[in-house]
C-alpha cells in the first residue's frame, strides 16, 4: 500500500480526481498543460478505467474475460486489450518462472496484472495530452510520470503492514521521468495470494513486497511473484531483475532490501 506524499503549497495547480471502480479506489494527480486538454484526457483515462472493469472482472458473468474462461468466446473476438494483457501476463510468468499465473484454480485469470496495466494506461493517456507530471494511484499502487513541479520529484509514501498509519519508507522519483511503486501482501487484504503450484493461499514468510520499478504493469506483477516466493527467493530474485528495486517485510518484522534501493529513497 502506498500513497503519494503531498507537495508544498507553492508547487503547480494541481487536477485532481478521484474514482471507484474495479473494487478500488483510483486517485488521480495531474499537473501542467492546458486545462481544457487535460481535462478531457482526465474523462477519457476515467472512462478507460471503467472499461477495463466491465472486459476484465472475473465478478461479471457477461464481462469478456468471463466469456472467455467459459468458452463462450475466443481471443480474437475480445477487445484488442484481451489479448494485449494475455500476451503481458504470458510475459510475466515467464519472467517470473510461474510464480505469476494468469490463471486462479485452472480457470484463466489475469486480474493480478489488469489493475497494474490499467493504472499505467490511464497515467500515459494523459501524459500524452501534454501534462508534464501525473500521478495515479490505484488501490494503494502508484504510476508516476514527469514531476509535479520545477526541482521536486514525485515522493511516495510506503505504509508500514506492521504499524499501521506509519511508513515503511517514501520512495522518490528523483532523477526519474518514470517510476511506478506497488505492494503485495496480506495487511489489506488478507491472504489473497495464491501460490500456483498448489492453488491455495501462498504460505512464506512475508507480509509485505514493494516493488519499484519503471512501469507498474510489471512492478505488479513482480511484488506478486516476489511474495508467493518468500523472503530469500524472492529477493534473490528481484535482485536479478534489471532496473528493479524491493522492500520486503517479513512476519518477524525484519526488514530485507534489494542493493540498490537506498538510491531510491528520500
């Protein structure tokens, strides 16, 4: 779980924004270029959010990854996002040697990459209409492009699954046109993690994995694996992972960092 640490009061008017959808909360930082263009690029990334959720929810019978998991349809007769974030989530479990899935029990299931995806969709949607900083953060995990202001990073805020209402660590941008920051763990949401070689709840040592990374579709997907992993694999392997920073927290409150996250904190 993080959060975006607030900017002092002379920095840029800021567009803000916030949604439910998906089963979270999204809350959306834009700043710089024109208001009238970023505000409709604000609508469209609020409209691209709510679409993700009607082809992606696995609570929708008539959604199309439903459809899709049913039987009722194929691949090529889904939005081209279908495919896109299947081919992603191929990639992921690749990557990750399965410790990522897309799929839940044996049915397909992408949603542990479809909220990082979307998030970073909707962050480039409106970097793209000319805003020179954005931040969104969905459900606790945060995509960050550009700067909010002339000399100041992005700055965010790594909650504490151990202490709750503290900070973990605050993460910066400094340095960075692009930073994403996401979590996985059970001081949320309990024990949501499965573990794919046996389809139940991950059993480790962990309760808590941030990752920090450039894009948030993968740091997503990477606090996930890393989790189900354990504290020594996971490290270990997030470690091996280029341009990829980590915090693990485990049960006995000891905390393990990859080498180079120092850097990234301030």
């Amino acid at each position: 779980m993080a959060e975006t640490v607030a900017e002092p009061a002379e920095a840029p008017a800021a567009v803000r924004h916030v949604e439910e959808t998906m089963g979270t909360v999204f809350s959306i930082d834009v700043r710089g270029g024109e208001p009238a263009v970023v505000r409709a690029a604000l609508e469209e990334a609020v409209a691209g959010l709510h679409r993700v959720d009607e082809v992606f929810s696995t609570y929708r019978d008539d959604s199309q990854i439903s459809r899709l998991a049913r039987g009722e349809l194929d691949v090529g007769e889904c939005a081209a996002e279908v495919a896109e974030v299947l081919e992603l989530a191929a990639e992921a479990e690749r990557v990750s040697e399965g410790w990522f899935s897309p799929r839940y029990r044996g049915s397909l299931d992408p949603t542990g990459i479809v909220k990082g995806w979307a998030v970073e969709r909707a962050a480039r949607r409106l970097a793209a209409a000319g805003a020179t900083g954005v931040s969104v953060n969905g459900g606790g995990d945060v995509q960050l492009l550009g700067v909010p202001g002339a000399g100041r990073p992005w700055r965010v805020g790594v909650s504490d699954p151990l202490r709750p209402g503290g900070l973990a660590a605050v993460v910066s941008a400094a340095g960075a046109s692009e930073l994403a920051v996401a979590t996985s763990g059970t001081a949320e949401r309990g024990d949501h993690i499965v573990d794919p070689r046996t389809g139940r709840s991950a059993v480790t040592d962990l309760v808590a994995v941030t990752v920090v990374a450039a894009r948030l579709t993968w740091a997503d997907c990477w606090a996930t694996a890393a989790f189900a992993m354990g504290a020594r694999e996971g490290l270990a392997w997030l470690e091996s992972l280029p341009g990829v920073e980590a915090l693990l927290i485990t049960a006995g409150d000891e905390v393990r960092c990859t080498g180079g996250l120092a850097g990234r904190l301030g």
